[in-house]
C-alpha cells in the first residue's frame, strides 16, 4: 500500500489489458477531410462578405456553390471558428390597431401590397442622405431602393411609376404618415391609377412591419458597413446591394429561397395592371 501511495506507473500494454481496450485507440488521431480546409476557407469568406449571416444561410450559399455538405457539418465548423452573429437587441412592440396595418390587412399574393418608407443616413462630410425603399411585402422582393439628398412627393410619384412600367401595378402601397405619402399630389395620383393607399396608425410604425423588417436588414447589413464619400457612390452601391438582396441572399421567410426565385413561382396577379401610357398621362397631370 505504502509502495502504490508513492506513486504506481502501469505501462500502457497492462492498462489496456486491464479495460479490455485495444492499443490502438490509445494512439489514434483524428484525420481532417481532404475538403475541410476548402471547405473553411470559403466560409470565411462568405462571413467576411456578409457578417450578418448565420450558419444556416451561410450553408445555403455554399450549397449553391456546388460544395456538397450538410447543415451539422457547417455548424461544426462554424463553431470550431469560434464564429456567431451578435444578437441584436430588440425592443418590445405592442399590436397595431389601424386596420390598415400588416396584421389585419395581410398580403396573400405577389402584387396585392407593397410597402414603402424612407432610412435616413449621411456621407461621409456629415450631409444626409435619404433612401426610399419599396418592398413587395408578398414576395419580400426589393422594388425599389432610390437615394438623394432629398426626395419630395413629386420625386416618389416619379419612382412609383417607374416601379410601376416595370413591374406593373399592386393593389395597395402601404406606408406611414410622413409628408412625402400622404401629400395632396402623391394621394390624387394614386386614385387616378386605382392603386388603394393604406395609411397606418400615426406612431405605429410596426403596422408597416414588411418595411420596418427590410429596413432593418437594410441598415444593418450594408448602410452600417459601408461610408459614402457622395450621393453618387452611395447610389452606385445601392444598387448593387438591392440585385444581391433581391437575387442572391437567401431569405429565411421564404424558405431559404431568394426573394426573386419565389416571386418566379407566384401566380401572376389577377389584377390588370393599366398601361404605361395611362401611368405618364395621370403623373403629368398631378405634376402640371
């Protein structure tokens, strides 16, 4: 006893002999997969490119790639990266009560609302910048994304049938009360071209959740990575980031599809849309 409390080495052939275990496990390392390291490399690349993404929308777009793995695996690597994307704090929000909010009036196919807002930001010499956006809330595809140092009613009546020669017409935009939507031209021009105005309840910018939801991704994801020497460079990035939005980013409300592949597989709207001609005459009209 005195002999085993000063200290007792038993070589690894005996232990293993003791437990019935084989040597061998004593000795084995762990091999990587030929691809783990390829495999890595561009996931971080994809992280540095959008630091926003989780594992899951970072597995889809390796996915797309051609890179054949699955979801756990990704996480495994992502977690021996020692990556995460910072939760964001988030405030509490009642319910709407307007009925013309996102909740009682909710869009079931593609062209039935779309909703729109402006997000302020600067350049780089401190002047502002304002950005309107419009958003099918169906499809959560990008319809627009324009920039200025200011826009005026006038200057959204000429986005609006713009979007409209494009992409035809939708039932309903829904927006806040700000001065741009709710002006006597922008209001007149929209019952010439038979489009309902859906106005939330003042202070209840949640009743306009599919552009608050946008919005935020907007700002979070590229206006809060990004400077802006001029309105110019901030228009010419703009763009590129709504085509990546609308065609490459998987978004998870839709299944991890992008916004442009579902609204590929929406039925089109039974709404005929009027003609362009029709959209000129009733903007110069409100304008003359």
């Amino acid at each position: 006893m005195e002999h085993l409390e000063a200290g007792f080495e038993v070589s690894e052939r005996r232990a293993c002999e003791v437990v019935e275990q084989p040597r061998s496990t004593q000795r084995y390392e762990p091999q990587e997969a030929d691809d783990e390291g390829r495999i890595v490399t561009r996931m971080l690349e994809l992280v540095r490119a959008h630091p926003r993404y989780g594992y899951r929308r970072i597995w889809v777009l390796l996915r797309r790639e051609g890179i054949v793995v699955n979801r756990k695996r990704i996480y495994r690597l992502w977690k021996q990266e020692g990556l995460k994307v910072p939760k964001k704090q988030r405030k509490k929000r009642r319910m709407g009560s307007s009925d013309n909010g996102c909740v009682r009036h909710r869009a079931t196919r593609k062209d039935q609302v779309w909703a729109w807002d402006f997000v302020h930001d600067r350049t780089t010499d401190g002047r502002p910048l304002k950005w309107l956006t419009l958003v099918d809330e169906y499809t959560r595809e990008c319809l627009a994304l324009r920039v200025g140092r200011s826009i005026k009613a006038q200057d959204a009546i000429d986005v609006l049938a713009e979007v409209f020669a494009m992409h035809g017409v939708p039932e309903h935009v829904r927006s806040d009360n700000g001065p741009e939507f709710i002006a006597t031209a922008m209001r007149d021009w929209l019952q010439q071209v038979n489009v309902g105005a859906l106005y939330i309840e003042p202070g209840s910018p949640w009743e306009n959740g599919y552009a608050e939801s946008f919005n935020s991704k907007f700002r979070d994801e590229f206006l809060n990575a990004e400077e802006f020497d001029t309105e110019g460079h901030a228009r010419a990035w703009g763009a590129a980031w709504q085509a990546d939005y609308n065609d490459h980013r998987p978004h998870s409300a839709l299944g991890y599809v992008t916004p442009s592949e579902f609204a590929r597989t929406c039925a089109a709207s039974v709404r005929a849309a009027p003609s362009l001609q029709q959209h000129t005459s009733a903007a110069e009209t409100i304008l003359s």
